[in-house]
C-alpha cells in the first residue's frame, strides 16, 4: 500500500486515538445510519463513505486489529503475517533482507541503523524532542519524519472540587498502577505531565512522558471566564431599586456582598480574590452577574404595596421609545 494510500480510521470515524470501544461504537452507528445505501439511493458518494465507515469499525473494533493499526499504521495488514525472508506484497518493493516486520518499520521511519559481522541489525532512536505531538501511528505516535514518540496523552475528568483543592487520582499505565497528584487550580485543557510513565523504547528501554489532559464535570453555579470565575445572582426588585447586602456563594463558601441600589438586571459586579487559584499563586476574580427576579406568588399585603406603588411611580422606563423613529 503506498502512502498516499494509507486510510486514518480514526478520522472517517471522527473520533480520537484514545476513543474507547462504546465511543467508536456510538460513533459508527451515526455514520452507519448517516451514509446507509438504503436513505442514500444512488448516491455513490454515500454508498463510498458507507463501506469506509465500515472497514474503519471493523478494524478499530477488533482489540487485536486495532492494536496492530495502532502500532504499525498502513502496514498492519502485513505486520501480521510477516516472516523472515518472506518477500510480501508491498507494491513490488523486496522484503527479503530484512529479519522481521519491525526491522523493515525501524528502517522505515528513519532510526539509524547499523549492521554488525554477526549479522544482527540494530538501531538508535530518534525520540521527539520535548514530547510534542501526538499523532502518527496511534498511541506510538510513529513519525516519519522526528522518530517515534512515546509519550501517552489521556483525559481526567474532575470535579470543580477536586481541580479547586488538588486532588489524587490514580491510574493504570500499561499493567501499571501509578498515583498522581492533580495540582490545585486544574482548569479545562490543564496538561499534567508525569515524567517517564509514558511508553517503553523496546529496544533502549528510554520511556516517554505521561501527559493528562484535564477535563471539568459541569457545576450548577460557577462557569469560567477566561482567568475568573462567573455566576448568576438572583435579587428580588426590593434589592435592586434600594440596594442590599446578600449572601454569595464562593469556592471558599458563602460571602457577603454589597448590591448598590438601582443595580440593572445583567450588571455584573466583581469579588476580588474569590475566584480560581493561579497556577503561581494568587486567585482571580468571581464576577457576579445580577438578575432581578420578580416574585410569582404576592401575599396579600405584597400585592397591596407594589400597587401602591404602581400608582404613584413618577418613573416611566420606556420614555424614550416615543421618539423611536421607522
């Protein structure tokens, strides 16, 4: 197969290297039913993308297919059966004076190789320099161009309690059970690095890194705002035409806060130092948007006032609208 040939399964799946099988399961169903020749009737566009959707499942779905796609990409077909000598069928290129299938791989994607007298090949990698990147060939991360790459990205997911305190979470790394500890202050997109609990160089035995990427579950209150926090405050009329002091929930627990009077509904006001912990120390802000919220039900004196004061309001808030032009 050559390599323009070479089809990501990940992609026309649209999921990532590290989807789990109910993710590529889901993913494929959609598809399926998406491009299926039965809603698409001599649609041979949809009939094409139809029958890639399922060679992609067919292979991301087998855990012993998916593992060789992942290691040896567009040649994981010949990866398996791959004998020493043999001379398979890579668009007419000879095979024979290689050993094995990872001998070919190795010299494939560049690693300096050398040959001694006794007749054995050995190669020197070429690691990416940092850990970037995370593409290529699945989680090997192969590149043609840097090496291979053996560093590991994976998602953890948190709850705004744990990425506000810091938290330990454990994980399995390849038969491996490690502990991390999650710094205070974790916020979506966060990348946690744990050195050298990445993969394994088989043949110098070098690891690369573990990178965890940080995901937040959704909270009732608090949302991000760039470096802060933001929440919606509901204030009765009362508060917002006199002012009030009120009680504002924080990630260090409830507060006080002015409210000036004549507050609009949407203003947003500001508790410095009450917001998300810096990764350097400090804390930002918790910006505090209003919303006037008008009573449902009136006991019968609330109802008797807010008609007295209906009746003797001096204040019109739609005057300017008379003079609205078309």
């Amino acid at each position: 197969m050559a390599a323009t040939d070479f089809k990501d399964y990940y992609a026309i799946l649209g999921v990532s290297k590290t989807a789990s099988p109910d993710e590529i399961k889901k993913s494929f169903r959609k598809l399926a039913r998406q491009y299926h020749p039965d809603l698409n009737p001599n649609n041979k566009s949809a009939e094409a993308r139809f029958k890639e959707v399922n060679e992609a499942y067919e292979v991301l779905s087998d855990p012993d297919k998916r593992k060789k796609y992942d290691q040896f990409g567009q040649y994981w077909k010949q990866a398996d059966g791959f004998s020493p000598g043999a001379a398979p069928d890579f668009g007419g290129f000879d095979f024979s004076q290689y050993g094995s299938f990872n001998d070919f791989i190795n010299e494939l994607l560049g690693r300096v190789g050398s040959t001694p007298a006794g007749g054995r090949r050995t190669y020197t990698y070429r690691t990416n320099p940092g850990g970037a990147g995370f593409g290529g060939f699945g989680d090997t991360g192969f590149d043609p161009a840097g090496g291979i790459n053996l560093d590991i990205e994976s998602v953890v997911t948190l709850t705004f309690a744990e990425a506000f305190r810091g938290a330990q979470k454990r994980f399995n790394v390849g038969g491996e059970v490690i502990d991390v500890r999650i710094p205070a202050g974790a916020k979506p997109g966060t990348r946690v690095r744990v050195k050298g609990k990445g993969q394994i160089n088989p043949y110098n035995q070098q690891r690369g890194d573990l990178y965890l990427k940080v995901e937040l579950q959704a909270h009732p209150f608090f949302q991000f705002d760039g470096e802060n926090l933001i929440c919606e405050l509901p204030i009765a009329p009362d508060e917002a035409v006199l002012g009030a002091s009120v009680e504002v929930p924080t990630p260090d627990g409830m507060v006080t806060m002015h409210v000036p009077a004549g507050i609009r509904s949407g203003q947003t006001l500001r508790l410095r130092g009450k917001g998300w912990p810096h990764p350097k120390g400090g804390r930002g802000d918790q910006l505090v948007r209003v919303g006037i919220v008008p009573p449902k039900d009136l006991s019968a004196i609330e109802k008797e006032y807010y008609e007295k004061i209906r009746s003797s309001r001096s204040f019109d808030p739609r005057s300017h609208l008379r003079s609205v032009p078309l």
